[in-house]
C-alpha cells in the first residue's frame, strides 16, 4: 500500500491516479473506461449525496427512479440535444435473445425520457410545479476517461423541474445553482463561481446554462455542477402541455440540474497534498482516527492505554472515529495509511501521554509539529469537535487564498496569453463566438462561465454600474459624468463624479441619466432627481422597484419635458453609434429596422436573429416590463 | 366515505374480480408507478419511490449493523466474464441486454448489461484478494440490474428493476454458511418488522436454486390472492465462482486456497409484496414504518 506517492509537481495527473488507487477509493474495471468505487470512496460519496439529498427535500423536490434505457427516437426529438449526444451513446440492440425492433440507448442524462412521462402526467395548471430529481447511473462513450472526473459510466444526481411560466424556471435553476454553490463551499469546503455558461458551452438543448467552476491543485479549472434553464425547447419535443386558468393550452417551462461523482475528483483535487487525501471534516467518512502506541511486553500499559481510549470514545457523541488498533502494525505504519487517506484528525496516546493525563491531537492539514497540540485528556472530545469545526474553515480559506493568488485580470490580449498558463483569467469578452474560438486556438483557454457577481453594484461606483460604463463609453457614448451621493470629487476612469444630477449637469452639460440606483436605494427618487435636475431623457435599468414608487414618479413626470425609458430595461441603442445601456453589443449592427421591446432578452434575440439575416437596426429601444412605465413609444 | 372518494374507489377493480387488475390499478392510481415507453420497464413515482427510500434505510442500516460496507461496481461487464461461469451464463444469457455499438461504433466485444454483479465483482475481488489477512470481504451494493422478462408486471418483474446484492468472500465453509443464512435471518426480520410481512423462510430445491450457487434460501410470503412471492434470496455459492474467476488467498498455514462466498439480494418486488399483503378494494394499506406519509389512509394523491 505504501507505495511512495509522485509528487504533484511532477505530474499532477499520476499523483492524482495514485492517491485514489493506494487510499483505495476506487479502481479500473475490466470495461475500458469504468471505474469500481471502493468502500471508502464509496462513503464519501454516500455523505455528498446524503448533504445534497437533504437540501432537495428541504426545497419541495422529491425523488423518483426513471429507466435506464431510453428509445433511440427519443433523443433524437430535440435537434440540439441529438447532436450534442449522438456520439457519446451506449446502445442496446439485443435483449432477451432477440434483436430489438428499436435500438434502446443507456441513458447519457434523462431529460427525454422524464420529458415524455411529464407530458403524459401534466395536465393543469394544478399541476405544476413538478419537481423531481433522481439519484441514477448513466452512461456516456468517454475517450479520454480519469477516475471520477470523466468516467464512462458515473453517478449523479438529475434534477428536472416543469413550471408555468418563464420567470419560475428562471428562479428554480438559479435557485439551485444556489444550492450547490451552497454544499461545495460550507460541506467540500471548496470556493466556487456560479456563473453563466457562453453559448458555445452551454448544455445542449437549453436557453441558458449556468455552473460552479472551481480551482484545482494544478490551477486548472473544474466545472464542479450544472443547472439549466431548458426554457420550451424540450417541452415542445416532448408536447409536455398544461391548461392554463384561462382554460388555453401552453407549453411547459422546464430546468434540469446536476452534480455526480466528479465531485469527489473536485475534494481530491482541491485539497490533497503530497501525503494523499485531505478530506473535508464534514463529508470525511472518518474524522478522528484514535492511534493507542502500545509497549510490547506490558500488559498493564496496554491495559490503561486501552482504557483511556474507550472513556475518549464514550463522550465523542456524533463525532465519526475508528480505533486503529493494529498493535503488530507501528505507529508510524499506522499515521501514514491514516494520512494517506486524508482523516482530518489523529489522536495519539501511548504510556508517556497517560502518565501526563494528555493526548496527543494531530492536524492532517497542517503536517509536522506545526499541526500538533497536547491537550488534557479530559478535554479531548471538546477539542476534537472544535478543532474539526477550525480544519473546515480554514481548509475554505486556504483554497480560496490559493485561487486569489492564482487569479489574473489582464487587461491586453498579450497579457492574458501570458498569465492564462498560471491559473484564472478575469478578462472583458465581445460575446462573439468567433472571438472565443480564436482565443481557443491560439491559448487553448476556454471560457469556464460569465460570473453570476459582474464587476459593478451602485451607480457608476458600483460593481454592475461601472463595468456598464465602461462598455456604454468603449462603444462610443459620451459618458461625461457620474452621480453618486458622497462620491463627489472622484472619478470612474477619468469620468467625473458629483454629488448630485444637478451638479453634474451644471459642470458638464449632459442631457442624458442613465441610472442603475438599485431598488433598494431608492431607485425612484433618483428618477425624479433627474427630471427635477432638467435632464431631456432618463433610461433608468433598475429592476424591483415597487408599483407605488414609480406610481409617484410617474406623477412627478408630468408636464417635464424629461422622457423616461424604463424601468427595469435595457436601454437605448442606436448601433455602431451609441448605447445607453446594458445590451450585449455583439447582437446588434446598424440597418435600418426600429425594435422596440417590453422584454429585454428578447429584443437582444430580435435584433440578433435579424443581425443573421444581413438586416441591421436603426435604433432599439428596451421600454421595460413593468406594470408602470415611462413612455411606451406607442 | 365522502362522494368524491367513492368515485375514486370505483375506478379500483375488486380484487375477487382480477386480482391482477387490482393490483394495477392500485399502483396507478396512488401514482406508486407507472408504465414507460421502454417496453417492460417502469417509472417509480415519488410517492412509491419514497416507500423504497424507506425500505433501503431500514435494510442499509442493518445491512451495515452486520459489518459491511457498500461499494459500487460497474453496470456493463465483458461478454467473456459473463461466460466464466457455465451454470451461471446458462441462467442469465437468454436475459441479458447487449450492449454492442458505443460512441458511434461497433464493439469488438459486447457488453452485458449486468443481470446480476457476480462475474463482475469476482473479477475485482480476485485481483484485491491475496491473503487470509484480507478476509472476510463483506461488501453490498445498492444498483439498478437488467433481466430481460416476458412477462411483466409493475414491481413484481420489470425489465429493469432496483435492488440490493451483498457478495461475500470467507476463509471457510462454515463461515460462509453462516453468512449465508445469517443475512437471511437479516431480511425475515426486516420483513417482519418494517414491512409486517410474515415469511417463510427456507432452503430452494435444486432446480429452483441460483445459476452457480452451491445452495440457495429464501423467504417466501403469502399475498392476497393466496400465491406466494420469493420476498429475497441468500446463496451459498460455496467455490465455484473463485475457482472460475481465480479467486484465491494465502491461508494461515501457507498454502493457497479458494474463497468461499456467498451472495444475497432484496428488490424493488418488495414494494409489490407489501402492496398485495395489505392492501384492500379500497386502495393501499401500508405498514406506518415504510410509509412515506403516516395517518393516511386509502388512495393517496401526490399533492
């Protein structure tokens, strides 16, 4: 078993095959590709699914068991989802003796098959949500397979939820990558982005997909969970129908969501060292191992030594420990299997530490002295169930400094080429396609996701605020001054910030507000502000704000010249010329067609699919979705 | 009984009239299950899959309380290992599912869709196993498995159905006897107490025993239409799966010898025991330890 270990710098890939062979987590099998999980993996595994099971009961989903074969002519129902899996099946053409009049597929994941039952199971309204998720195996051709990371046949969960309407599904699928962002930072003690998948990425079939993405030992990144947003692409495949409270059939809105064995590859990855394993204290199947060091030829030694060992056992409560009491095995044989299998915490007590009415208490985390401390025995479960509680945290803080470190935000496309090689790379993308294959190409750099938390927040000082500046101003608005209370006197890349609109326009001119003011900061008043401050057009992007508020500021409006776009919009964008908003510029291209929209995605789809058919827009107004909004235009 | 209940009953034929349409109709609808569009297989609904939840704590707990641990091994196995064994691939191969294309192409050599895990699992073991030292190995899995049936019904016999297999290996005969029929113990009580489902237990004939086994017991129920259902299986599978897959061990006094194993398995065909045992014209009656909901009775609707 003790084989040493190639260390990580060396080659990360055999030091990662290595530690899961000789801690025995999981092993080859005879079919290229799969794997057998070991005991031990196995119940690491059980206590991921356990964590997770419990938060999907928590949040109204149940579990159920659909099959394990698919018909072929399912898959192939939904053209994107076909093409993406075609490749990648196991089929079955032989059962019971016979050829099969339809080849049956093992299922590579299960929305086709969970569509179909959802369509002969919904009816109303009354029906809705669905919410289900099945514990299952499922089978997808690898080329290139690693234990638990990529492996012909794995475990997982699959979440597939139906809703009533758009906005619901939305919820539930960012809900979700909530809930997983959730269990790998608090229970794998793993620090993850949740963010948006690019097109190009993104789950075959869905609207939109969104991912955890962490930072492994070797700086690279590891796409840790999944929830998608399928909008009604499967729903139409599948006519999964409901009649709404108006009596009129409508198509489904349907998400799915996983997360499977490659999370153990992610706490391999994460936290192991050189030793092996280093295992999170509150998904270890094991959490204190107790070691007794026994003399040879002294029974009344081994007698208390035992002895203490039992009354530590006796007040360890829900703690999970095993006694290793392989006498004829030496305590240093016995630490290093213990290490090796990444035990988060060891006990030591042989004649000397009894005589001293102390143990020893030894932290896998932190090797040699450093991690050890002398503790009275009688305080040992107290300090056994504290010190597990620090090695969680402070496993989370070291994997979040190691990824801080080795996070770059370069600012020029040579920049990136050269730190891409090092770990993470913040960078400002187009949004074309092209542009990310190229870079593909040229650094075999792909985009892990758009993170969920974009540079921006308050106003042009704030997080989402400051990065729309700074595209509205790249594609050629004249931003000429920022509003923000208390921030007069600074500047956001050289554009001036004042205290108040008035004061703004009283030194620069401007005729324009663009307002990002979160709800929650009054975003109303900031609109009356403007109209009050002389300003000829308000777009305001803010989102939430109440009925009653903009009820208010409606009224204030009347009789100004001020004209007011939003809220909860877009923007405003005359192509190739000016954008007063937060639109995704590579949709758009100049032309001679007017959009206007309530809906903010779909005007960017309006406008993109007609960009596909060489027809360009004169200018696109986003005027919001909101129960009471400014001008309408018509 | 209200209006609207009675209509509901309606809908359930009386099992002095089919019992078998009865049946059906019960698990439809409690929504229990439901058929698939994969001929022979069905869709476990959460409120039969929840009854399952229960079922496998319960017999996991126990499974664990006598010392083993689960482990999980893989779905498709070798079209050569499965024919290792003769007794063994004569039982299974008129059953099985071929995997024979993947990722677009043929296979040289098909793969099974595992009936049952022992060619697969023996393959491992022979590899993990060296000495007495290493014994017993006391390993379960909880899986789904393929048996391609003719004639189907809804938990009873389904293409596809879920289950638990514990294969063991020992140093001896005795010890794997023991086993053997200690584990059956393990499911009498556990039909008896979570399920209130008294069984037989008992020894099958030859020609009724597992393809490969040495011996085989089983626990045997009555259900409402005065049949019996096998409930669960315990073999012993004396050495005839380790001397075909080469499973061997250095044994305390040097010289190599073969393991003895046995295997044991409980399935999805539980949950149509327990409904066929309890229930009435009315509907389903479960037992309150394995029910998902208690203080209900009758028909349950999922919402």
């Amino acid at each position: 078993m003790f084989d040493k270990i190639i260390p990580r710098s060396e080659d990360y890939a055999k030091w990662y095959t290595q530690v899961i062979r000789q801690a025995e987590m999981a092993d080859y099998a005879p079919v290229r590709g799969c794997m057998v999980i070991r005991p031990y993996g196995y119940a690491l595994w059980e206590n991921v699914k356990e964590q997770l099971d419990t938060r999907f009961k928590e949040t109204g989903h149940q579990n159920a068991a659909f099959p394990l074969f698919i018909p072929m002519s399912f898959i192939e129902k939904e053209a994107e989802h076909v093409e993406g899996f075609k490749p990648e099946l196991a089929v079955v053409t032989h059962g019971g003796g016979k050829k099969l009049e339809e080849p049956l597929v093992v299922r590579p994941t299960s929305e086709t098959i969970i569509g179909y039952m959802y369509s002969q199971w919904i009816q109303s309204y009354r029906d809705l949500p669905v919410l289900i998720n099945q514990w299952a195996n499922v089978v997808r051709w690898e080329l290139r397979p690693r234990l638990f990371l990529r492996t012909m046949e794995f475990f997982w969960q699959e979440g597939h939820t139906a809703h009533a309407t758009h906005e619901e599904a939305e919820e539930e699928t960012l809900s979700i990558l909530d809930l997983y962002a959730d269990f790998a930072i608090n229970e794998a003690a793993i620090p993850v982005i949740r963010g948006r998948k690019s097109e190009s990425e993104k789950f075959p079939g869905a609207l939109t997909s969104y991912t955890i993405e962490a930072m492994m030992g070797d700086k690279r990144a590891l796409q840790s969970g999944t929830s998608h947003d399928l909008g009604q692409n499967f729903a139409k495949a599948f006519d999964i129908q409901y009649l709404d409270a108006n009596q009129k059939q409508q198509h489904c809105w349907t998400t799915s969501w996983g997360v499977s064995t490659r999370m153990i590859g992610a706490i391999i990855m994460t936290h192991g060292d050189d030793q092996g394993l280093v295992l999170p204290p509150r998904l270890a199947p094991t959490q204190l191992v107790i070691v007794p060091i026994v003399p040879k030829n002294n029974d009344s030694d081994k007698q208390a030594v035992m002895q203490a060992v039992d009354g530590i056992c006796e007040t360890l409560g829900s703690v999970r420990y095993h006694v290793d009491d392989r006498h004829d095995h030496s305590p240093g044989w016995r630490f290093n299997e213990w290490e090796l299998k990444g035990v988060p915490l060891r006990i030591e007590i042989g004649p000397r530490d009894l005589s001293k009415q102390q143990i020893v208490l030894a932290r896998r985390d932190i090797p040699g002295k450093e991690g050890k401390t002398f503790v009275p025995i009688d305080n040992a479960a107290e300090t056994v169930k504290q010190m597990l509680d620090t090695i969680q945290a402070d496993m989370l803080k070291r994997a979040i400094d190691f990824r801080d470190t080795n996070t770059f935000k370069p600012t020029t496309y040579d920049a990136f080429k050269e730190v891409i090689e090092n770990g993470f790379a913040h960078a400002r993308w187009c949004g074309d396609a092209a542009c990310e294959e190229q870079v593909r190409e040229e650094t075999q750099a792909t985009i892990r996701c758009l993170p969920m938390d974009q540079p921006g927040g308050d106003g042009i000082t704030g997080r989402s605020g400051r990065f729309h500046t700074e595209q509205c101003a790249a594609y050629g608005t004249q931003i000429v001054a920022g509003a923000v209370p208390g921030r007069g006197g600074s500047d956001v890349n050289g554009i001036p910030v004042y205290d108040t609109v008035a004061e703004g326009i009283a030194a620069t001119g401007a005729d324009t507000s663009l307002i990002f003011v979160p709800a929650r900061f009054n975003a109303a008043d900031s609109v009356m502000e403007a109209a009050e401050a002389g300003v000829e057009l308000i777009v305001c992007i803010s989102e939430h704000i109440p009925v009653l508020d903009m009820v208010k500021a409606k009224a204030f409006l009347q009789g100004k010249s001020t004209r007011l776009i939003g809220p909860n919009c877009p923007g405003v964008i005359t192509p190739g010329e000016c954008k007063i908003g937060v639109m995704p510029e590579f949709a758009y291209t100049p032309g001679n067609v007017g959009i206007v929209s309530r809906s903010g995605t779909l005007t960017y789809e309006a406008a993109y699919q007609l960009k596909r058919l060489g027809i360009g827009q004169s200018t696109c107004v986003g005027i919001g979705g909101d129960p009471v909004i400014g001008d309408k235009l018509c | 009984m209200s209006d609207k209940a009675a209509a509901f009953v309606k809908e359930i034929t009386p099992r002095s009239e089919d019992f078998s349409r009865w049946y059906t109709d019960v698990i439809r609808r409690a929504e229990l299950a439901d058929y698939s569009p994969v001929k022979g297989s069905m869709v476990i609904r959460p409120y039969g899959y929840a009854m399952w939840e229960l079922m496998q704590q319960a017999l996991d707990r126990r499974i664990k309380e006598t010392g083993h641990v689960n482990a999980y091994f893989p779905l498709l196995i070798p079209e050569g290992l499965l024919e290792k064994e003769a007794a063994h691939v004569e039982g299974f191969a008129p059953q099985v599912a071929w995997v024979t294309h993947g990722g677009d192409e043929k296979l040289e050599e098909r793969l099974v869709v595992r009936p049952t895990s022992e060619a697969i699992i023996c393959t491992m073991y022979s590899k993990w196993i060296q000495s007495w030292r290493d014994l017993p190995v006391l390993i379960n899995q909880w899986a789904n498995v393929v048996r391609w049936e003719k004639v189907t019904r809804l938990f009873l016999r389904t293409t596809e159905f879920l289950w638990q297999e514990g294969h063991t290996v020992h140093e001896t005969e005795e010890e794997a006897q023991k086993e053997t029929l200690k584990m059956l113990g393990v499911y009498k009580e556990f039909a008896e107490t979570e399920l209130a489902m008294p069984v037989l237990a008992g020894q099958k004939t030859e020609s009724e025993k597992f393809a490969g086994a040495a011996k085989t017991y089983s626990i045997e129920a009555l259900m409402g239409d005065g049949r019996a259902l096998q409930a669960a299986t315990s073999h012993n599978l004396g050495q005839n799966f380790a001397k075909v897959f080469d499973i061997t061990f250095q044994g305390r006094d040097k010289t190599v010898q073969y393991g003895w194993q046995t295997s044991w398995g409980a399935t999805t065909r539980l949950i149509g025991g327990v409904i066929m045992m309890h229930g009435d014209d009315s509907g389903l009656i479960l037992p309150p330890r394995i029910a998902p909901v208690s203080g209900s009775d009758g028909p349950h609707s999922s919402r």
